[in-house]
C-alpha cells in the first residue's frame, strides 16, 4: 500500500480566475491534506470539492447563457451558505492556462488521481467513506475492489438513485435522511455535472458528511469498468480524445460543441485572483447552539446571536472608520448588533484606529480582495443574525436609521433595504438604480444627468427626487449601504469576487429578486455618504465601465453585451476632453487588457 505522509493544511494558498471560476491553485499534498483535516475537525460548512476540467466550465463559467448562469447562482458557494467550494485544477488546457497566469506549473489533480491517496489517508484516520451515484452493478463490481484494496476502511454505504429519485423532492430528502444515518465522513457524490454540484449545494449539509467529492466517474474507475487514458496520452493533454474514441455517444456533445466555446472563454476571460483563500475556522460542535443577546450598548461577540451583523470593508479608511463606528454605536438603544471590519491590506492607520475599538471584530486580510472579496470574508462571521446591514467605512448613519430599515425589512416579500443617501454637503445622493439595459445605456451615454426629466426607458439612474420621497420597490441601489435579511444572505450565496470593485451589487440585487424577494428604498432611514461625491481614479473610472460590460455579458450573452460595450465606448468618445474617459475608452477597445486592469488595481491597493 502507498503512504504518503501528508503535513498540516496549508493556512492560504493562491487562486485565479478561469472563465469565471474561481479556482484554487495547490499540489496534490495540499490538497489531500486540507481535505482530511475538513473531515477529522467539526465545521459548521460542508467542504465540496470540484475537478475543474472545460466540461466545468461549459456548466459555471462565464461563457454560460443567462439560465446557466442562474443555475450557477443557486449553488454558488451553496445554497444556503453552508458549503465551501474547493475548486481544483484537472483538464488539461486549464492547467496551461493557470501555469501562463501565474508563471510557474500546476499539477492536474484530476477527481480519479486523488481518490486514491485520499480513500488511503481516510482508511489510516479512521474516517468513514460513501459513494452516491454510479449504477448498482458498478457497485457490486466496486465493494470488493474497496475490500482489498483498503480492507480496514469504514464503508458507510453506496447510494444509487435514479434521476427520477433524484429530482422527487421527498425521495431526495428520504435519500440524504439515509446517508446521514450511515454516517459518512467523506462523500463521494459521483452524478454528473451539474446534478453533482447541485445535489451538494442543496443536500450536503442535511446528509450530515463532512465533505463532499464532486468526482464524476470515481466509482467507474475505481470498480474498473472504465479505463483511463495512457500516460503518455495523458501528458500530452490527449486524454479527452481517448475518452471520445471509448464513449462517442456520451461524450460527443460535450467535447465538439460545448468544450470549443469554453475554451475561448478560457483563454479570453482569465486572471490572477488578487487574493489567497482562506476556509472557515473549524467550529466548536457541527450544530452549535446560541443564545440571542440582549442589547448592551456595546458590540455583540462572535457566535451571539445578534439582530444586526453590521459589515464594513476597509482600505485606507482611518479618517473614516471612528465616525462610522460611532454612528453604528448609536443605534445600540433597543437591538443587539455585532460590528465586523475587513480590511483589504490598509497602508494607513486603519488597524490601528480599530484595535481602539475591543468590541469591533476587526479581520485583516492581508491582501486587497476587494469590495466582494471582502463583504464575503466578513460573512463568515455575521452569522447567527437576524439581518445583514453591509455599509461604505465613509458612511455616517443618522439615529433610528437601522430600526427603520428593520421595520421596512419585516414586511412580507421584502428581501434587502436600502437607505436615502445624502451628499457630504446634505444633498441628496441619486443612489437607485434600474436594471441595466440597452435603451438605457444608449440614453445615458448620450444625456448623462442632463435632461433629468426623461423616461425611465432612457436612463439607469433615477433622476425624479418625488422618487426618493417615498418608499418603495426597486431593481437596486448603489451598494454603499444595504440591509439584507440574513437567511436571504445565504441562499443568494457569495458575492462574486470577478467583479472586484463596481457592479458587485447589481450582480447580488439581481440574484435577489431572481429568488423572489424584493428590494425596497426606504426614505425615513437616512445615511450620509461623505466621500460620494468625491472622484476616483482613472483606472477605477474604467473598471466601472468594464464591469457594466461584464454584467450584461454574464445575464444576457455574448452578443447583447456587444452592442451594451458599443454604449460604453460611445459615452467615453462624447466625453474624451476628459482623462478618465480617454483611460476607459482604452480598456473598453482592447479586452483583452480587463484581466490586467483588475490586476493593477488590486496590486496598487486602489
């Protein structure tokens, strides 16, 4: 038997971004390591593992048509935030890619290599293995292959559902009942893509098993009734074509129609992320009981259940964030809140001026991850909470305007509130926002904020101020201040971190109301936003325009998002006397510069 003594879990590792998939970049001892420890120590979260191949990136990347991508959403990160995702590198052409971004070579750890090595790690540890998916003969071929080749390894069941099971709601609930009574450790949910990644997304946590193995068609290698490729075939980057002569039926489609596209999309839309990974703490027991805190006047601890997770992401935020906390401090009267500040990597005094602060959960990255990046790192911490209120550090909230953003939140079928934005002279800030469309891009690029009086039809930004007086229903808002019902929070999952800066939110609001809940402005509840106004970078200013492009392409296609970029490129051509136009008209040209873009704004800390 082959023993590889695997070292303790690496604390951080690097990750890019392929096609839209954030993929987590690391050896086959990393790897194995981090999976065993997730299985031997209590989580709260389920660790799910994918093998990323084009196939993957076909189903999950940004090259997927708009109900793709909606799938996408249902289990990004997990559908109720209760899975972590594991991404690791296996086809071929992903691997290059990754080697080309990050100028040093990955290995393939493809699902079929790394059972091995972990099925002999779970066997030493004690830990307990099943299988879900494959057919009933696979695993009558399959159990006495486990038997001798890890004969002191717990087998906890296999699970063979048909489709028909799979998609019947109680069938489904009744199967995942069953393998929590087996209990598994280590599950290895061998389905398909997407139904694998769906079925993990929606069941992994009720089936009580630590981690989850997206792994395809493990049990088919694994019982041998599927061959793999040669060696030499398979460091040629060859193998999908001997897969292809072995399965044509099967395989054809995937491999001739849907793997060219993805592969476009891998080679146009890929960048180093800007930012390690780091997984959850492990928790004290898997189902941890707390207590609802009572109002104090101080900031609530981690793991207190609290009315209000208050979220803040800093970088370079010292003039800001004491004013922030202060005006948070004030809403402490008659509700319990916990206050958590990411901050992104600050070359200031931020830190500093937070650890005056003991009741403050302050979480230094120790890299600029983002406004996403960062808002997802805080979410490990909102939870148990009643309400997630995400703000800008340079926000000051006027008094009561958290209870009044609750008492709009507990109406029926409202989701997220957003608050009146006033400048940093009073004035009212034009903070909602309508869905992006073309006829809006067009009317926006012509007029800007010049004729304000014109439909709807014609402008993104609302410009009527009788719309800012009364409450009501909206597509979405500027993201510097929103109060988002927590077990929403967690069924629309994780921010998307491709974004970096800029349509962060219209992203997250859109995915809100996909699921059925509304979003609502609510006048009575008052924020100042004291550098709103203020300007921002060239680079940033482009980043804003690239990003709308990215946001249309991912909900609506290739092909509207071409004429929607020929909008952007005409609002910074009417505008070239001004320098952050020229910039954005540079980057809307040549697409293949985004990737650099994000890439510099992140490394300069912008």
């Amino acid at each position: 038997m082959r023993h590889v003594e695997h070292g303790p879990r690496p604390a951080s590792w690097p990750r890019v971004q392929l096609a839209g998939v954030t993929t987590d970049l690391l050896d086959e001892n990393d790897a194995v390591s981090l999976i065993i420890d997730h299985a031997m120590t209590p989580h709260e979260d389920v660790l799910a593992v994918v093998s990323a191949n084009l196939d993957h990136l076909h189903h999950f990347g940004s090259g997927r048509t708009s109900a793709r991508r909606q799938r996408q959403r249902v289990i990004n990160l997990s559908i109720d935030g209760q899975v972590e995702w594991l991404t690791l590198l296996d086809g071929a052409p992903l691997v290059r890619r990754a080697g080309e971004l990050t100028g040093r070579l990955w290995p393939r750890l493809a699902g079929s290599d790394l059972m091995w090595p972990l099925l002999d790690e779970a066997e030493r540890r004690g830990l307990s293995v099943g299988f879900l998916g494959g057919s009933s003969e696979t695993h009558e071929a399959l159990a006495p292959v486990m038997a001798a080749r890890w004969p002191q390894l717990r087998i906890g069941g296999y699970w063979a559902p048909t489709r028909s099971q799979l998609d019947d709601e109680h069938a489904a609930a009744g199967l995942t009942r069953d393998i929590r009574a087996a209990g598994v450790d280590i599950l290895a949910v061998c389905l398909g893509k997407p139904r694998q990644e769906r079925w993990i997304a929606t069941h992994a946590h009720a089936s009580g098993a630590s981690v989850c193995l997206a792994f395809g068609a493990v049990v088919d290698f694994l019982a041998g009734r599927v061959n793999r490729a040669p060696g030499w075939i398979a460091d040629h980057g060859l193998e999908w074509a001997w897969r292809l002569a072995n399965e044509p039926r099967r395989l054809t489609r995937r491999y001739l129609i849907q793997g060219p596209p993805a592969y476009v999309s891998l080679r146009r839309d890929s960048y180093v992320k800007m930012a390690t990974t780091y997984f959850s703490e492990p928790a004290m027991s898997k189902h941890p009981v707390l207590p609802r805190t009572v109002p104090t006047g101080e900031f609530s601890p981690a793991h207190s259940h609290v009315d209000v997770a208050v979220i803040a992401v800093t970088h370079n935020s010292a003039d800001d964030i004491e004013p922030l906390i202060s005006s948070v401090r004030r809403q402490l009267d008659d509700q319990s809140m916990r206050m958590i500040v990411v901050d992104n990597a600050s070359t200031d005094d931020t830190l500093s001026r937070l650890s005056r602060h003991q009741d403050v959960i302050a979480v230094p990255t120790g890299a600029n991850l983002g406004y996403a990046g960062g808002i997802n790192v805080a979410l490990k911490y909102a939870r148990p909470s009643d309400a997630v209120l995400i703000v800008n550090p340079d926000l000051e909230l006027a008094p009561g305007s958290v209870r009044t953003l609750r008492e709009r939140l507990a109406r029926p079928g409202v989701g997220v509130v957003l608050p009146r934005l006033l400048e940093a002279n009073g004035e009212l800030y034009a903070s909602i926002r309508r869905e992006p469309s073309l006829t809006r891009a067009v009317g926006d690029s012509l007029f800007g904020e010049r004729l304000r009086g014109r439909s709807g039809l014609f402008s993104e930004i609302e410009l009527d101020p009788r719309r800012y007086r009364q409450p009501h229903a909206i597509d979405w808002g500027t993201g510097a201040a929103m109060l988002v019902d927590a077990d929403l929070a967690w069924k629309v999952g994780s921010w998307d971190e491709s974004y970096f800066l800029y349509s962060e939110e219209v992203d997250f609001l859109r995915r809100v109301r996909e699921l059925g809940a509304e979003v609502w402005f609510e006048p009575d509840a008052t924020m100042q936003h004291r550098r709103g106004g203020s300007g921002v970078s060239d680079r940033l200013e482009a980043l804003l325009a690239v990003n709308k492009v990215r946001y249309y392409e991912a909900w609506h296609g290739a092909a509207p998002a071409t004429a929607f970029r020929a909008t952007q490129v005409l609002a910074s051509l009417l505008r070239l006397s001004q320098t952050r136009h020229r910039a954005s008209l540079r980057y809307l040209i040549d697409r293949s510069s985004w990737s650099d873009l994000v890439a510099d704004i992140g490394g300069a800390g912008q």
